[in-house]
C-alpha cells in the first residue's frame, strides 16, 4: 500500500539512486513468477534499507521473512567485511529462486539462510544483533520482537516493515475483527510504551517503525 500519489512516489523514485542490475533482474523475476510479488521490498524501500545498513555498517544483521531474498540483498551492501545476513522463511518452495539471485551476488558468502518457522529458528541463533529486520507474519511481530529482544545489542535497531497495515490500523472495526490489524496496533502500542528503547514511525510504503535499543 502507497499513502502517497502515483506522482510523488514516481518523483521520489525517480530522485532515488537506482539498484543493482541483480536486484533489478530479481524484482522483475519475482513479479513474473512468484506468488504476491508486491510483498518484495522493491526499488525504493530497497535503497532505504540499503542506506539505513550502510550508515549503522552492521556485523550482524537478522532479517524474519526473506521472500526471493531482496531485502537482504539490501541489508547486505551495507555489513562490515566479517559481517552476515542470517535471513528466514518458512516457504521452503521459495528456495530454489532465492539461491539463484543470492549465488549470483558479491555477498552470497554472507547472507546465511534459514528456512522453517521464525519463531523456532530464532532462538537457535546465537549472535548479538546490529539490526532485525521484521517483514514476516503480521500475528506474531511482538513475538518476535520479545524473542529478539535480549540479543538486540545496545545502540542496535529492529526495522518492522508494514505497521501501517495500509491504514488499517487507525480503524477501529478493523482492529477489532482483522487479527493482524489488531496485531500490528499491539505491537506499535508496545513500542510507544517500551521505556528500553525509542522509537519512530515512518510513513515509508506501508510503514516501517524504526526502534533504537537503549
Ligand atoms: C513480506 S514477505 C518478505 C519480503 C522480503 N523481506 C522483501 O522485502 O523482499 C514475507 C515472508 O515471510 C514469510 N513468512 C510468513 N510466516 C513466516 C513464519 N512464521 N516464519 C518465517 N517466515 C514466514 C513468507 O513465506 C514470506 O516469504
């Protein structure tokens, strides 16, 4: 969901750097043959993601829904030399079309890859975290979030992209019969109220909180 016109999102992409041919090749691929292909973070949020990893230069970063791998491609132009992308999906049919894009990356040897349900792969992971990257099943962000939360390192930062649930969030009959709006207005509540870290939201696409770890 865009909140803005098709003008100004067209001017904002127009004015942002462009990709990489891969990530160019892979956004086209994942809108010919993938299933629900606007869930790919795409140009614009891409770059942003991009630029947010290359300003904190993260060791390593932790992402919950890989999808055909662009976001973590992102993530991934941003580590340090020794640093990683551990990246997880449960949709083990996805597999074949993420190792094609990420074998044909510079990075391929630091994006680590998880398939099967988040909430039992992250606690298998033993790392301390620069960025976590939220970008899977709605229901359970706060879940995640909690899980994380320890192995977040201080001064480090949860992204959770669609919080805005394309506006749904600020409707009340929503929030009271669609699970994942109601899910996504706890968790945004829970991040207003959490004294460990701060926090902002941005109207970005669908939304994406920003949480420092204090
Ligand atoms: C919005 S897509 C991720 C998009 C990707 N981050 C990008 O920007 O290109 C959400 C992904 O989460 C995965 N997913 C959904 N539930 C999950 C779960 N319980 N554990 C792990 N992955 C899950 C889906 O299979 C889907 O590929």
């Amino acid at each position: 969901m865009d909140f803005l016109p098709d003008e100004i999102q067209q001017y904002l992409n127009k004015h942002t750097s462009e990709p990489h041919e891969l990530l160019k090749d892979l956004e086209r691929e994942t809108y010919a043959k993938i299933l629900i292909p606007r869930m790919i973070a795409g140009h614009y949020q891409g770059r942003l993601l991009s630029m947010i990893s290359k300003m904190i230069k993260p060791k390593q970063v932790l992402e919950v829904g890989t999808y055909t791998g662009y976001s973590a491609l992102c993530f991934a132009e941003g580590l340090l030399d020794n640093g990683y992308v551990h990246t997880i999906d449960v949709n083990e049919e996805l597999e074949p079309f993420v190792s094609k894009f990420i074998s044909k990356s510079e990075n391929k040897e630091k994006i680590k890859r998880y398939i099967g349900k988040a909430s039992d792969i992250i606690p298998t992971l033993n790392e301390a975290w620069d960025i976590v990257f939220l970008d899977a099943d709605k229901i359970n962000y706060l879940n995640y979030y909690k899980l994380v939360f320890d192995a977040v390192k201080p001064g480090g930062y949860i992204l959770a992209d669609n919080v805005l649930w394309s506006g749904k969030v600020i409707d009340e009959n929503e929030i009271s019969n669609d699970a994942d709006t109601k899910a996504l207005n706890e968790f945004n509540k829970f991040i207003q109220e959490d004294n460990r870290v701060e926090n902002v939201l941005l109207s970005v696409r669908d939304g994406i909180m920003i949480v420092r770890k204090l």
